[in-house]
C-alpha cells in the first residue's frame, strides 16, 4: 500500500521526490489555450470589474475588448501545475508565493506556453520528512509560429515535497535475525563455587582489604558537567525558521 508521503498531488503513487527537484531544473508545463466562454464566466463569478465582462465597454476602452481576469489567468497556470508535475511529484502543502505580476492581458484565443523553475532547494526545518523548494512560473504568449512574443504572467512561490522513502535492506536485517544470542554463547569456565572457601586466596581477608571493594573514587570536577555525564545537554535550542 502507497504511504501518503509517497503519494502525488492528485493522490496516485509519486514517481518524483524532494531530491528530484535540484535547482536549475525547468519543466515544461505544456501549452493552454484561453477560452472565451470560461474566461467570461469566471470573471462573472469572481472578478466582475467591466473590461472582463462587458463587451461594448472593454472595446471602447484603451483594452480594445475584453481581457482575462488575472486570477483566471493564474488559475490555467495551477492547472498547468497539477497536470503537469503534481501530478506525479510526492507533494503536500505550499507555504505561499513572494511574488505574482501580470505582464500582459491575456485574451480569448491566446495560446500561453507554461513552465515552472526550480530556484533553490533544501530539507524543510519545521517539517521532518519534508523539503522546501522555491519555483518560478511563467506564462509566454506564442504567436502563429509557436515562438514566444511575450511574457504575460510571472510568479514565485514555494511548496513542500516528501522526502524519497528509505526501504530497509532486507539482508543486514536478516543478518540482525541470524546473529548469535547471549543464550546461544558456551558459558565461560569459572571455579567450582561448591569449594570451600579457603581455596580462594581473599576469603579470610576483610571485606575493606580486598581489591575493588573500597570506595570508588570520583572526581568532583566532572560530577553533574556535561563532560563527565554522556547523558548531559548543554547550551540552548536555536530558534528555528518554520518552511
């Protein structure tokens, strides 16, 4: 059974892990194209400003027709994401972005090439079992040719990926099983313990004269230190940043 850390964004067995996401990495995202109805319909249910959704108003405005909201243009750009990388990536959470321009309106028709860059990576502090990575998304519009003429969305975010699991080596645990106990080890010889006691050389000697038997000498300078006890903490806990 696949463990929620090893699973993707869309809840099927990830293929991709934190350590896959090295900085420098670009994936391509694939290309959207924006369609007129959708575009009009989300402005209308969440960004009703005019020039998103009255036709006569946008034309004769300096927008020359209607343009897309930015938060349905950011909207294709997250689709583009999940579809394209979540999809396969072990991810969970996002902490939030620094960072989102629109560059250009976009309109209806308009055929957006979308990426995503990895900018930095590292183990995540607040978060056991999880990295931070740091993305850059962009949106180019592509003319006739499919070549870039402009960038028309930016962004920079972070998000939260699992770990890759680490799998026990089956071998060094059959090696813990097949390793000998302490029952299994031949008793040391020792001296017959039915012989009366004046064969052993210390029996008539005073308990206080026998090696070993006085009191064991300790050092004050190490008694209640950190050094002298293995078990001491010294110092004070650095705070910590929570990605």
């Amino acid at each position: 059974m696949t463990t929620p850390d090893a699973r993707s964004g869309t809840g099927q067995p990830a293929e991709l892990f934190f350590e896959d996401l090295v900085p420098g990495l670009t994936v391509d995202l694939g290309v959207v194209t924006v369609d007129a109805n959708e575009m009009v319909a989300f402005a209308r249910r969440f960004d009703p400003q005019w020039y998103h959704v009255d036709p006569d108003l946008a034309a004769a405005s300096r927008h020359g027709g209607l343009i897309a909201s930015g938060f349905y243009t950011v909207s294709l750009f997250m689709r583009a994401y999940v579809d394209h990388l979540l999809s396969r990536a072990a991810a969970d959470a996002s902490p939030g972005l620094e960072e989102l321009r629109w560059l250009a309106p976009v309109r209806a028709g308009d055929r957006l090439a979308v990426r995503v860059d990895v900018m930095g990576a590292r183990p995540s502090t607040a978060r056991p079992g999880l990295g931070t990575v740091s993305l850059t998304g962009t949106m180019l519009r592509l003319g006739p040719d499919d070549r870039p003429e402009q960038e028309v969305l930016r962004t920079r975010f972070r998000g939260w990926f699992a770990l890759r699991p680490v799998e026990a080596d089956t071998a060094d645990a059959g090696a813990v099983e097949a390793a000998p106990t302490n029952a299994d080890r031949p008793e040391p010889a020792r001296p017959d313990a039915e012989g009366p006691d004046a064969e052993r050389p210390d029996a008539n000697r005073p308990d206080a004269e026998r090696p070993g038997s006085g009191p064991i000498a300790t050092d004050p300078a190490t008694v209640g230190s950190s050094e002298g006890d293995p078990t001491g903490i010294s110092g004070s806990a650095e705070a910590q940043r929570h990605d």
